[in-house]
C-alpha cells in the first residue's frame, strides 16, 4: 500500500530502473544502490512492503522512504526509513515521507513501527520526533550503536 501523496510530494514503488536516482543517495552500508534495490524487492516478495521513490510532482527525485523489517537485538521488527538528496534537506521532505509511511503502516494493520538511527543523524532524529515517535533504547545494530525510535500506532 503506498501512501497518500502529500501536497508536495509522490510515491511510487521502487524498482531496477530506478538505480541512477538512488546511487545519488548516500545510504551508508556495504549494498551499493543496485544491492539496495535488489535488498528492497526482496522486502516485497517476502513482507509485502518496502521501499518507494519519493519525487515531487513535478517528477523531480526527492529520496526514498518505505517500511522494511529490520533485526535488533534478535527481534525482527518493523523499521520506517527516510533517505533524502542532500541538496534537498532541510525543507521537510523527510518528515513529510515519513508520515506517509506511518499512514502507509496503519493501513497494512501495524502496531508498531521503530526508526533506527545512528546517534550523529541528529536530523533523522529530529524527523522521528516530529512524526511522534520517541527514543525508547540504545542498540548495537549493523556494526554500531544506534537508537531505536518507535512509535505504537493504536491498533
């Protein structure tokens, strides 16, 4: 399910094609954008949900956003992510994605969704505040500490 479009923005499910506007994100990690394409249609196949291109609609490419699962600590659960061009933060766009993928997650029945940040990402942090989550634990997650983030969606 894709959320709602926004006043400022569209999304529309991520695929192969889609691999010259991601590798302008920087994604952090050892995937590379065609292996976070291909990371991402796995999400689909096996969840039913992942990533979506987020443009505007006048088509520019904004980043992306989406639900994934994700494993802390053992547990899988089910993560909000938000990338955005780093020509474009700073005017809301993420916030903006991130609701939608709220709204997105309430309609798939989710009860709960986390975002997991990296301590020094105090702008993703902020993102996540605004979207009314709260910080509810510190981790070691893919290598290095994070902060789990989470939000419970009233079901």
């Amino acid at each position: 399910m894709l959320p709602d479009p926004t006043a400022r923005l569209r999304f529309r499910p991520m695929g192969r094609d889609d691999f010259a506007d991601i590798s302008t994100l920087e994604l952090g990690g050892s995937r590379g954008p065609a292996g976070w394409i291909e990371w991402n249609l796995r999400n689909y196949d096996e969840h039913g949900f992942g990533l979506w291109v987020v443009e505007t609609h006048q088509g520019e490419f904004v980043g992306d956003c989406g639900l994934t699962m994700q494993e802390v600590e053992g547990e899988w659960l089910v993560e909000a992510g938000w990338h955005v061009r780093s020509s474009l933060r700073r005017q809301g766009y993420a916030a903006e994605a991130a609701t939608g993928v709220l709204d997105a997650a309430r309609g798939e029945a989710v009860d709960h969704v986390v975002a997991i940040i990296r301590p020094d990402n105090v702008a993703s942090q902020g993102v996540a505040t605004r979207v009314g989550m709260t910080l509810e634990r510190e981790v070691h997650n893919n290598g290095g500490p994070a902060l789990v983030f989470g939000i419970d969606l009233g079901r």
